[in-house]
C-alpha cells in the first residue's frame, strides 16, 4: 500500500470513529479499549458557566451557600455521597425544592479506580436512588470522587445514563483559602467552564459574594451543569472538552 493510500485509510477511519461518537452522543473514543474522558467543559460562547459543590463532610454553610446563590440568581449544582445524605436528608430535600440541581458523588467517597464494575455500580445506583426517594427526580449527573476514573467507571456510567462530570476551574477552597483568594482563583472562569467548590469550606461563603460579581462584570451567566451540557449529538475531545456534533 502507498503512502497516499495509507493517509486515506487512516483518514476514513477517523471519520467513521467520529460519526459513531456523535452518533451515540458518548465519550471521547467509539472504541472499547480507548481511553475515556469525562466531561471538564463545554465548548460554548455564549458567556455561560457553572458552579458546583461537592458535598461529603459537614453542612454547616450548605443553606447559607443556597441563599447567596438565590441572591444573585444563580442556580448551581450540588453533588452529594449517599452518607452525607443519611446525615442531612432534610438539605437534600431542600436543595430540590429551591431548584438546586443534585447528581450522585458516589455512596462512600471511594477511589473509584480501584473499584469492579459491579461495586461502581453499586455506588451508583444506590444513591441515584436515594435522590429519587427524597427528591422525586431522576439523577443525570455524576461527579467521580478524587475526580479518580478509568474507563471501567465510565462504562458503568453509560450503563446507567449518568454523565460524568469533572471540573476546568478549581476553586482549592478546600485548602483554607481566604475568600480572596478563591474568587482570584475562579475569576479565570470563560464561557463553558464549570467551577469546583465545596459545601462546607472554610471562606466559600464570603468568597461567593465576590465570585457572582466578578464574573457577572465580564459578562458570564450561571446555569446548572446539566443545562450547560449537550445531552444528544455532542463529541468529549481528550481534554475532556464537551463539544456538539455540526
């Protein structure tokens, strides 16, 4: 075979691994041993982003989160384990009534990598439905603990038609951070990006305040993550870049 015809071989199957991709409106490779990618970001320009918070330990701030949020108009999404919600179902419960969106953060906090698929499963799908006895809404999110995957997780993932779901703009609030510094820190956010935080940090609070403004003031707007994401017809890139299928 010549070289042309080998660039031409190569090329189609590109294409044809792309179509597949777009055509399942999965993750990023159509093949079984390549490596999948959650989802980081969206490729979006029209000046929308998003906030979440993991919640594992603690709720002390978590209605207080839920207020500043109301204040500035922004709906973020919240990823809760299923022990936090044994603690705290009346906040799970509160959360949905407010119009916060829920996805699952597993039911333990475990290194998920290190996990077979049927006790991924397990993680999953007990607390999809913990959310559902509390709130009455299916979950579609899921956001790995660690942010640890491989693609045995991910398929457990598809299995169940959770989207996984990590993060481009990490707020380290968790590292006792001033508010200062965190809203320094998320004020590189742009269009599609979606912002790591926790519930239970130590300044997130008054680190909100300053978040909300400084990114209103460069023109972004906040949605849930699950409005922010294509659900149909959309390609994840090896950057973990979520992006629509033209």
């Amino acid at each position: 075979m010549t070289n042309f015809k080998k660039i031409l071989v190569s090329v189609s199957i590109s294409l044809v691994a792309v179509v597949l991709v777009c055509g399942m409106g999965g993750y990023s490779q159509a093949f079984a041993n390549s490596k999948k990618v959650p989802v980081y970001r969206v490729e979006r320009n029209d000046g929308y982003v998003a906030i979440s918070f993991d919640a594992a330990w603690g709720a002390d701030k978590t209605r207080q989160i839920m207020d500043v949020c109301e204040s500035y108009n922004v709906k973020a999404t919240f990823f809760l384990v299923g022990f936090w919600m044994e603690k705290y179902p009346e906040l799970v419960a509160e959360m949905a009534t407010r119009g916060f969106e829920i996805g699952t953060h597993s039911a333990t906090h475990p290194q998920m990598s290190k996990l077979t698929a049927e006790q991924c499963n397990s993680e999953l799908l007990s607390t999809c439905r913990q959310i559902f006895s509390i709130t009455g809404k299916q979950v579609k999110l899921f956001r790995p603990p660690f942010g640890d995957y491989n693609n045995t997780l991910l398929s457990v993932c598809e299995q169940l038609d959770l989207m996984a779901i990590q993060w481009s703009v990490d707020s380290l609030d968790w590292k006792g951070l001033s508010a200062q510094q965190i809203a320094e820190r998320v004020q590189v956010a742009q269009s599609g990006d979606i912002i790591l935080c926790h519930n239970n940090s130590d300044h997130i609070v008054e680190a909100l305040p300053l978040i909300f403004q400084s990114l209103q003031l460069k023109g972004l707007k906040f949605c849930t993550i699950g409005q922010l994401v294509y659900t149909q017809n959309y390609v994840v890139d090896s950057l973990g870049t979520q992006k629509p299928c033209n």
